[in-house]
C-alpha cells in the first residue's frame, strides 16, 4: 500500500468508531459524570485571596522558567550598562587591574562570577576560567613583587587559582566524551597557559619566603598534573589521526617540558645533597627524549611525570640547602602573615 | 489545539477563581483526543470509554493540587498514559499473566475478520490498516494516531509528547515506512495465498 493510499486510509477512517472516535452519547453523559465530582470536590466560596490570585496569576504567566531566562537577560544587560556606563569602570580596566586589598578586588570577583554564572555554555565557560586562571597568576605575581604587607593574599589568591585550573581540567575531561575537536583545542590552549603559569610560579617563588613558597608549590603539583593530562589529550588525538594534534605539536610540547627541566637541573649546584637526584634527573630526560625521538609518546610522557617529580625535588633540595639561617628566605624567619609593615620584597 | 494564552487563561480560572466549568472546557477540547490515544492502546471501547475518565479525574486533581503544569496538553496526554499503564498492572495483578504490551491487542479480531471477507475493498484496507496500527511499537502508534487521526502538528505532538519536533519528524517518518511495509507485506501475503491470509488474520 503506497502512503497515499495509506493517507486517504486514515481520513476514512478517523471520524469512524474503530478510527478512535468516540460515542457523542458517552461524552456528553461521560462530562455530566465528570462535572459533577468536580464540583463536588470544589469549594467555589473557598476563592483564592487577591493576593494569591496575583501568585497564580504570575506562576502561570510568568513560570519560574521564564523568569529565570527573563533575570539572566536582564542581569546580562544591566551588566553590560553597569560596565560601559557606570563611570567606565570596565573600559577603563579599573577593577580589572584590582589586587587583592584592593577596593574594587570584590566588584572583579562579583563580575567574574556573574560572568561565570551567565556563560551561555560549557565551552564559554572554560574559556572563561582559563581567562581567569591568566588573571589569579597575574594577581599572584603581582603580590610576590609588591608589598611584603600583602604577601598574606597570596594563599587564597592561589587556592582561587587552583579552582580555576581545576575548572579547566573539568572542562577537558567534559569535552573528551562530548566534543572531541573541542578537546583537543582546549588541550592545546590550556597546555600553553600552564608552561606560562610555571614560569610565573618559579619566579614568584624565589622571590617569596619559604612559607608561602609552600602554597606555590602545591598551586605548581596542580599545573603539573592538569599539563600532563593535557598533552596525554593531545597523544590520544594524535593516535586517531587528528590534524589538530600533529606530530609536530606532540613533539614540541615534549621539548618545551624537557628543555625546561634539563635548563632547571642544569642550574642546581653541585652539593652532594642535590647532585643525586639531579643525576637521576639528568638519566630520565635523556631517556625521555629518547623515547620522543623513538615516537613512543604514551612512554614519553610516563617518564616526563617521573622528571617533573625528580625536578621538583632538585628544586627543593637547592632550596633546603641555601637557606642562610635568618635570612627573609629562611622560612622559620619568614615575616609574619597578617599586617606587618610595609617594605618592599628584595 | 488550545491557543496557549487561552490554555494559561483557563488554568488559571482552576487555581485561583476554583471554577469548575474552566474544566468542563478542557475537557470539550481533548476529550475526544484522550480518547482515542487510550483507545489504540487497549482492547476494547469500553475500556477506552472508563480509562478516558479516570484520566480527567486524575488531571482534575494534579490540578486542584496547584502542582506546576508547564503545558496542560502534555499533561493529559502523560495522565492518560499512566492510567492505562495502571489498567494493565491491575490485569496483570488480576490474571497474572497479561504482560504489559498486550496493549496492543484487536478490539475484536473475529469482527475485523469477518469484515475482511465481506466488506469492500476501502474497508477492507482500513482494517488491515486498523490492524496493523495497532500492532505497531507504541510510540510510533502514538504519532500516527495524532498527526493522521487527530491532525496535531509536529510541534503539538512533541510537546504533548515532551520530544523534540525533529525526534517527532523523524519518528512520523519511520512508523509511516514501517506502517507501509507492514501493509505490503500482507498484501503478498493476500496474493500467494488469500486462504491462509485470512486464517492468519482471523
């Protein structure tokens, strides 16, 4: 039976008895049945107060639904009017620049979690956290070459860095099922930015006293664990054949970290203390770049773990062995957290 | 299909003025729709005719309750479908083996038969078609039901069916296919051998 014959099926037959269609007789006794319990179950003389009418009026007209789309969009616009209008607060980069201690730190803080609140998707978002772990790193920086006074933000200004990286990594783990090409890009990105944060972080802390060298260390743990799960991304796509993650990429990415770590050991003294482990350091990136050149990326990459550890203690050998007992380095002489005068860092 | 101001209008009659007769008008608009989507879904009109009520009465209720309808028309299509998941729980708790899909069975297989034999060929069409439609997945059964026979469109039916209109696109589609094959199928069947088609049928 073609479909227009089927068609022409269904219009017989749908105003007919075996069509569904049913009794008038049944649905006028059927309604009279039905009315009647109604009213029966209803207390007319019970009418909703003017009050309550208005709820209902607005709950049905105006479900919470719509009303949450209306208030993201209104709260969008007031955002944008805030910010262009409201004394040029965000054109003029006012609060952008904003350091913790600050006055409008908050009102940067409020925006960036309004603008997190807002995204409109989970791609935009991670876009955003990346765009803010740049700024908690600027933040962070800026805080270890500032005022020794306002060195005591600098933790929590790294536990929000933390969170931003965390949010990366989320986001890396959320596109690796539901959008690989995205995965990849973001990979890709993220991995740049953390080879900055490092540089940043390696700076900052030998400029810092040893008890807030401790909070970098934990923030550069992170960066170091998120940075290897983004260039094990970057392997699988390049294993399947992604023109996005070529050879090329892969084995740059490789050099970078090693390159980085071997300048690294090569700068650590040779005190029995850390000439060890820098030995053993020295022994992995080699056969780490051995097995890049060999194209056994997976292995690679579980050996550059074993020369981030090995890196990391090397560094903190060095730093455990030139500590001149009360020195500002020295971090049992470390300048108390909270209000402590105002002289500047070294 | 209920303009969705006019549906809001009447809602909002129920909750906050407790007038019944803005209930009288819900039912005059989909009675005869919840109708026949129970209808295709149980053995007999009689059956369609009780479930049809219930599922009012229990739409009355949900409502009365003051509980979020974000579309009233999904609502009663997803109340009618629960009382006829009910209706064969009850039978399958009464019997002890009537399985859920038996939904699905001939309000009167010996009558279709018959008709079969005596009726002309338009009849005799709709029976099979009748028939088959009946047999049908039930989701694909539902589409059918509401853009052929109740002429719903696409987006009506996704949202009383809460899918997409492209899941409701693509769904119409292959149970029309699959509704035609099945159709064709018989119709081999007829032209090799009308005897045992029939007896197949009855």
């Amino acid at each position: 039976m073609n479909s227009k014959r089927l068609l022409k099926t269904f219009g017989a037959i749908k105003d007919e008895r075996r069509g569904g269609t049913p009794h008038e007789a049944w649905l006028t006794r059927s309604r009279d049945i039905i009315m009647m319990q109604v009213r029966n179950t209803t207390d007319s003389r019970q009418a909703a107060s003017p009050l309550t009418s208005a709820y209902h009026l607005f709950d049905i007209f105006f479900p919470l639904a719509a009303f949450q789309s209306f208030a993201r969009a209104a709260a969008m616009f007031l955002l944008v009017v805030g910010a262009v209008v409201g004394g040029g607060l965000a054109s003029a980069g006012v609060y952008k620049d904003a350091l913790p201690g600050d006055r409008l730190y908050g009102t940067k803080l409020a925006v960036e979690k309004t603008q997190i609140t807002l995204a409109p998707n989970e791609d935009y978002r991670t876009r955003l956290h990346a765009d803010f772990a740049d700024r908690r790193m600027e933040e962070a920086a800026a805080l270890a070459e500032g005022a020794v006074a306002r060195y005591r933000y600098l933790p929590d200004v790294l536990v929000a860095f933390d969170g931003e990286v965390r949010a990366l990594d989320a986001g890396i783990d959320s596109l690796r099922t539901s959008d690989r090409a995205g995965a990849v890009e973001l990979a890709k990105n993220v991995e740049r930015r953390l080879a900055g944060y490092r540089v940043t972080m390696r700076k900052a802390s030998s400029i810092l006293p040893g008890s807030y060298r401790r909070s970098i260390d934990e923030s550069r743990s992170l960066v170091d664990s998120v940075s290897i799960k983004a260039m094990a991304v970057i392997i699988e796509h390049h294993r399947a054949g992604d023109v996005e993650a070529p050879q090329t990429v892969v084995a740059s990415n490789f050099e970078e970290h090693l390159n980085q770590a071997e300048a690294k050991i090569n700068k650590a003294s040779d005190r029995e203390q850390v000439a060890t482990q820098a030995a053993k350091a020295k022994t992995a990136i080699a056969e780490a770049k051995e097995l890049v050149t060999e194209g056994k990326y997976e292995a690679a990459l579980s050996k550059m773990a074993e020369v981030v550890e090995l890196t990391k203690e090397v560094e903190m050998d060095e730093d455990a062995s030139s500590v001149i007992p009360g020195s500002t380095r020295d971090p049992e002489a470390a300048p108390a957290p909270a209000g402590e005068g105002t002289a500047e860092s070294p | 299909m209920l303009s969705s101001l006019k549906e809001k209008f009447l809602l909002y009659r129920i909750r906050a003025k407790k007038d019944p007769d803005a209930f009288g008008e819900i039912y005059d608009i989909y009675a005869r729709r919840i109708y026949r989507f129970i209808y295709f879904k149980v053995r007999s009109a009689e059956q369609a005719e009780d479930l049809t009520s219930e599922a009012f009465l229990k739409a009355w209720q949900y409502l009365k309750e003051k509980r979020e309808v974000p579309n009233l028309q999904a609502l009663l299509y997803s109340v009618a479908r629960s009382v006829v998941i009910d209706h064969y729980r009850h039978c399958a708790h009464e019997s002890g083996n009537v399985a859920l899909d038996d939904a699905v069975a001939v309000e009167d297989p010996g009558l279709v038969s018959d008709q079969l034999i005596r009726d002309a060929e338009n009849n005799f069409d709709a029976a099979r078609v009748l028939d088959r439609l009946r047999g049908m997945k039930e989701e694909y059964r539902e589409v059918i039901v509401m853009k052929h026979f109740d002429g719903l469109d696409t987006k009506e039916i996704a949202a009383a069916l809460g899918k997409t209109p492209a899941n409701v696109r693509v769904l119409l589609h292959r149970a029309t296919k699959a509704l035609a094959a099945a159709l064709e199928e018989d119709e081999h069947e007829l032209q090799a051998s009308p005897e045992n088609f029939r007896r197949n049928q009855g």
